[in-house]
C-alpha cells in the first residue's frame, strides 16, 4: 500500500501543478473585469474633464482663427429677362469681385493663464494681434468685368474671428489714410463670423493701398491664422512654456524657453486651394472647412496628459498581474510551499486598485508622483502579504524586487513614447527568455 501511494503521489502531484496554473490562468482572465471596468472609469473622468474645458472655453471664448481682410468691390452686371408678357427685358443686377492681399502681415502678443474649475482647469489667453498688409492695384484680367462695371465707392473690408465673444473692442480699420470702425456684417457670410469695415476704394484702381487694424481678442487652447496673401508672414509670442506649433504651415522659426515662446511663418500662395480674386462667393468659400485646414499657428497645450498616460499603464495591468502571478507560482514550485488560491486573488485585487490610486493622485499631482505613490504603496502591500504568508524574508524580498523591476518597466514604456512598443517587445522576449531557463532547472514531478 505505501508502494502504491509512493508511485501515485508524482503524478499526482504533477497533476495539482496542472490544475494550479489552469486555475491561476483563469483568475487572470477574471481580473480582466475589474480592470475593464478601471479604463471605463479613466475614459469617464477625461470625458468628465473634457466637458469641463468646454465649459471654460465657452464661458471665456473659445479657440480662435483669424482670418483676412479680404476687399470687397460691388459691380453691375446685366441680364435679360422674358417677362409674364414674353417680352424680353434687360435688368440690372449687383455682383461682388473678392480681392485678397499682395502681403498679409500678422503679430500676436499672448498673455496666457490657467482658468481652474474645481480640479480641473483650461488655458485660455488675452491677445493682443496687429494685422497689416496692402492690396495691389485692381487687375480685371480674366474676370470678364470691367473699370466701369465697377463700384469702388461702396467697397468694403471683410474679415473674420471665429468667436466673436472674445472680441473686446471693435477694430478700428486704416486703410489708404481712411479710418473705419468694423462692425458685425449680417449680409455677407464670408467667413464663420464676419466683421465689416466700408470705405471707397477708388483709388485701389490706380494704386495699390496699404491697411492696418489691431484686435485685442480672448481666447483658449489656440490662436490660428489664415495665409490669405500671396505672401503671409505671422510672428506670435507668449507666456506659455509648453506650446506646439502646429497647422499647414511648419514654423520657420521657434524658441521655447521657461518665460515663454516665440514663432515665425513665411508662406506664399503656390499651395493654396482659393484663387486671388473671384467673383462667385460660392465656388471658393463655401466649404469654410476646407479653407480652414490652410491655417496655422499655436496650441497652448496642456504639458502632460495624465488620462492618457493613465489609460495607456491600465493597459498593461493583464501583462503585470500575468507575470507576478507567474514568479509567485514558480516560486510556489521552489520553495515547496502552497499559496492558496484566495490569497492569489487578492494579490491581482491589490495590482488593479493600482490603478485607481494612481488616477484619483494623477487629478491632483500630476502622473509622474502619483505613480511613485500608487506603486510604493502597492508593492509594499503586497510584499508585507507575500512575506508573512511564506516566512521567507530572502524569497519576499525576491518578489518583491521583480514587482518593483515590472513597474519601473511598465513606467519607462510609457515616457519613451514612440520607442513604447520596440522596447515593451524586446523586454517581454526577455522575460519569457529568463521564465523559460528557470522553468526547465524545475522538477515538476517531486515538489
């Protein structure tokens, strides 16, 4: 009888080895849900953070791009007509030529702040933007009008802002030694919201004309601009240490320092999808997006995303609870001791809630500190649990350096950024590589 124990107890022993890791699998696939229920949680509060913003923004004035001037000139035109009695009539009609800059000219100062409601809070700005430039003379060339169908005296300037909520004077326009306040144009829908200045721009047919108008403007998050010169230059400056310069137009210059930045553009209008002139509104100008996607300009950028950065470590928690749960059964194997599958689940319960001390820090010091926090206080639980259950300071202490080694990994992933994915690879290889030269030195059937 001791002879048949003696020979059963190998396989099955080797059999409980089985049944373990199949058991340890599938509570790692259990504590999927929780952890599902974590990145919910995560994309909650970053949604909850983005509503918070808009808010914000609305209240103070939202992103902002400026665009134009463009001149406007009336002309006659004449068509006939049939009318009831079929007679056929001449009438006289009114069109409008659109005459865009030779040299558009931009200078935004920006003084920025951060607006907080409750935790959460929104960059927003004051700016102070100096627009000039100079139309050339009028060239009909092609247009198929001519000087006489023209009506220079009834001209006027259009330009646009794309909240005029954050526009906190009108503008007072200088053109060819005219001075003309804008107001809010309601019949010509240019831009998404138009500002119009009229005055006479008759001497535009013998000379080109030169103009200059400043906004004082708020705004947040961005300050964008249209190249609608045949050259457009734009220079910003600001408080903000964490910009990105960013739009259709890359910067010609840059520098970002602690006080502040500063940035410069060239562009000319070889790229541009509208012509320099045109006398229907409606085949340039009527897909306002389209012609948007021509802006550039900066992006006063929160500098770190703590709901990203978040989102992607939760990502990795299957990964980590796999491989702590893998180094605790081996070690399991080693020593010849047995740890109940109870105390493996809270082992995983201790590695999610990771998570969410690392969120609810993340909302009040910032990722960097919250991750310290959140993986010392985890690390140290789980190996105080780990040391009094095996009575083993050399083997806790063990474990509990390859836990501390897979969180400074999985932190190390997520700043690298571009380079996450080739180093995450090359270090899973590496592990699987050390798991699998341990594993083989294992007698699985004489525990």
């Amino acid at each position: 009888m001791n002879s048949e124990n003696q020979s059963f107890m190998p396989v099955w022993q080797k059999l409980s080895s089985t049944i373990k890791a199949v058991i340890l699998g599938v509570l790692t696939l259990v504590l999927l849900i929780p952890s599902i229920f974590v990145q919910n949680l995560i994309e909650e509060r970053q949604n909850r953070n983005q509503q918070v913003l808009d808010e914000i923004s609305n209240q103070w004035s939202g992103s902002q791009l400026i665009n134009g001037p463009v001149l406007v000139i009336p002309y006659r035109s004449y068509e006939k007509y049939v009318d009831t009695f079929k007679q056929v009539n001449v009438r006289e009609t009114i069109g409008k030529l659109y005459i865009l800059p030779e040299h558009l000219n931009y200078k935004a100062d920006t003084k920025s702040q951060k607006l907080h409601k409750g935790i959460f809070y929104a960059a927003v700005y004051n700016a102070d933007v100096n627009v000039n430039g100079d139309f050339g003379k009028i060239d009909l060339t092609g247009m198929q009008i001519s000087p006489a169908q023209l009506l220079p005296e009834r001209a006027y300037l259009l330009f646009g802002l794309s909240d005029t909520k954050g526009l906190k004077s009108l503008p007072e326009i200088n053109i060819n030694a005219q001075k003309i306040t804008a107001r809010p144009a309601f019949n010509d829908t240019l831009f998404e919201n138009t500002m119009q200045a009229a005055f006479n721009a008759t001497e535009l047919l013998e000379k080109s004309g030169k103009f200059n108008y400043n906004l004082q403007i708020k705004g947040s998050n961005e300050l964008q601009f249209l190249p609608l010169g045949k050259a457009t230059t734009a220079r910003i400056s600001g408080n903000w240490n964490s910009p990105s310069f960013d739009g259709s137009v890359a910067a010609d210059s840059r520098n970002v320092d602690t006080s502040g930045f500063t940035a410069s553009w060239h562009t000319l209008n070889l790229g541009q999808t509208f012509p320099q002139q045109w006398i229907n509104v409606d085949n340039v100008f009527a897909n306002k997006l389209k012609v948007s996607k021509s802006s550039f300009g900066v992006k006063m950028i929160i500098p770190v995303d703590d709901y990203q950065k978040t989102m992607r470590t939760s990502k990795y928690a299957i990964l980590i609870i796999l491989l702590t749960f893998v180094a605790l059964f081996l070690t399991e194997i080693i020593t010849r001791t047995v740890i109940h599958t109870f105390n493996y689940l809270l082992v995983g319960a201790a590695m999610v809630v990771f998570y969410i001390l690392l969120l609810s820090f993340a909302e009040q010091v910032g990722f960097n500190i919250s991750y310290a926090i959140a993986a010392v206080a985890t690390v140290g639980l789980i190996s105080w649990f780990i040391a009094s259950l095996l009575k083993n300071r050399k083997v806790a202490g063990l474990l509990t350096f390859i836990l501390a080694v897979f969180y400074v990994f999985v932190f190390v992933i997520i700043q690298l950024e571009d380079l996450a994915l080739l180093v995450g690879s090359v270090t899973l290889f590496a592990i699987i590589a050390i798991l699998m030269y341990f594993s083989r030195k294992i007698n699985w059937d004489n525990q």
